[in-house]
C-alpha cells in the first residue's frame, strides 16, 4: 500500500489486518523501487495527502509511475488507486448528483484536479493493456475526521460557509472512516472501475453555514464576487484559494449508488462529518432550549444595563437641574 504518514493509511492498514490481510505493507512513493515481493494488490493513496504534495511541491501524479513499474515487477494484477470527485469539476450545467459516467471536467484552475485526471488515464492504460488487470478508481467527495482533515478538505468546506454568488451550492463531507472501509471493499472484493465514494445525499450551502457558524453574507454578482474573493485570498483574508472558487459556486455532488451496490454502507452524515473535520464555533453545538436559555439570559443582562444606563442618565438630570437653581 502506497501512502504517507496521512491518517487514512492507518485507518485502512487496521481494517484490512482486522478482515484477516495479515501481509499488509505501507510504502511512501519513494520506496517503490525497492519493492520486490511478490503482491497480490498496489493501493494508491499517496495522492489523496494534498497536504504532503504541497509541502514538498509534487504533483499529484507524484508516484504513479512508480508504481505501475512497482505493479509489473511485482506481479500484481490488482490497483486500486483514491482520486477525487474534483476530477468531475464543478459547472453550472452539472447533473445533481454525478455519476460514474459523467465525463472528466476538472477546472483549468485546479491543477490538482488536472493531475488526478491524468493519473487515472495513465492507470486505466495499464488496466487495458493486460486481461488479467483490475483498477478501482475511488473518486471520495471531501473526506473529514477529528485527526486527519487536510488543508484542501477543510478550505472546501469553508467554501460554502464563505460563499459571495448568486445562489447557495450543495455540498458533500464524508467521513475518513468510511473512505477507509470504501478502499477495504475495493481490496477484498476485487472491484474493477469507478466509484463515487460519499455519504448519502449533500447538505444546502445555507445548512454548511450554519454548522460553521457563519452568518449569511450579503449577495454580490458572479464577476464582482470572484475579483473579492480573490483579493481576499491575495492579502489573506480569505479561506477560498482562485483554483477552488468554481467548486464554491457551481454544483459537484456525487451519487453514491454504485459503491453501495457493492455491499458498502456510509455510516457518517454528510452534518457529522462536517462537525467533526472542521472547529465548529460553540454555539452551533447548542440544544434549542440551550439556545433559548442563553437568549433571554443575555435579553436579561441588556435589561438590566439599560435600566442601570437610565438610572444613571435620571441621576445627572437630577443634578443639572439642582445647579442650574
């Protein structure tokens, strides 16, 4: 298994030792080359890390060569590698949701997306090139936990939260454990294709910033939007980099029915994930009655000042009107 210190490799190391793979091993892209073992299954998780990638300037095609070199030396019949539902881009025109057979339109912005596109026609090459060969391509919307949300993950969920347009967007979260179990599926079960890995049905942008905790931003035109935001990113005051601002404003939501048709079930919601991956503010962890206790505490503390303010203000009345005698 090709990963970093990512916490998904963890995750997916534990799952498949628990389901009885006990030969399992964990690589960095750099040690494929001194792989020589007989393998059954590469997985290729190494361009799921965007956080990694960035910090060492590498592409997300970072690797792929490797290990299709490392697959036929190897002897493995079996790939299966984690993209992203980012290769699908976002677009106006897009289907809600998108399915497996939608065409690839990563945004020309997103050189992220670009590369994961190209890392997966370089796999299907290999797929087709032998018939023995079986890909999994996972295409997982942006996955979330307590320990390992990325950077990336975490600015596309800003994105709805800090949304400028026209009109709120859906948005999909899913959770680190799920993603983990999706690639075990696709291990044991041999899958050969693609999947669209994510929780079931999406979230309103205007649900997204309420569990953030943000208030709704006033509405400003699609040009005028795009040139603050990417002022805004330009002196750091915004979370939403140029090359993701089309996922902010257009739809990219993914249907998932082809993974649960494999016998794969999500067990985290779209909310929960989010909750957890990002820090939530306090008060959108509140009960309603938690809510409606902390308001009437608060209207009461604002009484209580403003009958303080006016005894004060009546005090200095009184006083002017004894000097003024």
């Amino acid at each position: 298994m090709v990963g970093s210190s990512w916490a998904l490799p963890r995750r997916v190391m534990e799952e498949l030792r628990g389901a009885g793979f006990d030969d399992v091993q964990l690589v960095g892209p750099d040690e494929l080359a001194e792989l020589q073992d007989d393998v059954a299954v590469l997985v290729h998780l190494a361009a799921g890390d965007h956080d990694a990638l960035a910090r060492r300037r590498r592409s997300a095609a970072f690797g792929a060569g490797e290990l299709l070199e490392a697959a036929r030396r190897t002897g493995a019949s079996a790939v299966v590698l984690l993209s992203s539902a980012l290769v699908y881009g976002a677009w106006p025109n897009n289907p809600v949701p998108l399915t497996e057979d939608q065409a690839l339109r990563p945004d020309n912005g997103l050189a992220f997306a670009r590369q994961l596109a190209l890392v997966e026609q370089l796999v299907d090459d290999w797929r087709v090139a032998a018939t023995d060969r079986s890909v999994a391509v996972l295409r997982p919307a942006p996955a979330m936990a307590a320990d390992g949300t990325t950077t990336l993950a975490r600015t596309l969920a800003a994105g709805p939260a800090a949304r400028l347009g026209d009109d709120d967007v859906p948005a999909q979260f899913l959770h680190l454990d799920d993603l983990a179990h999706a690639i075990v599926v696709a291990v044991t079960a041999r899958l050969d294709g693609v999947y669209n890995v994510a929780p079931d049905g999406w979230v309103p942008g205007a649900r997204v910033r309420a569990l953030s905790g943000k208030a709704s931003r006033f509405r400003l035109p699609d040009r005028l939007g795009e040139v603050v935001a990417r002022l805004r990113w330009r002196f750091q005051r915004g979370p939403i980099p140029p090359g993701l601002r089309s996922y902010t404003a257009s739809p990219w939501v993914v249907a998932n029915d082809r993974m649960r048709a494999t016998g794969w079930t999500p067990t985290v919601t779209n909310e929960q994930a989010f909750v957890e991956g990002t820090e939530a503010r306090w008060w959108t962890m509140l009960t309603p009655k938690r809510k409606q206790e902390l308001s009437l505490g608060a209207a009461g503390v604002l009484g209580a000042a403003a009958l303080a303010t006016t005894a004060l203000l009546v005090q200095r009345a009184r006083r002017r009107r004894r000097r003024d005698r």
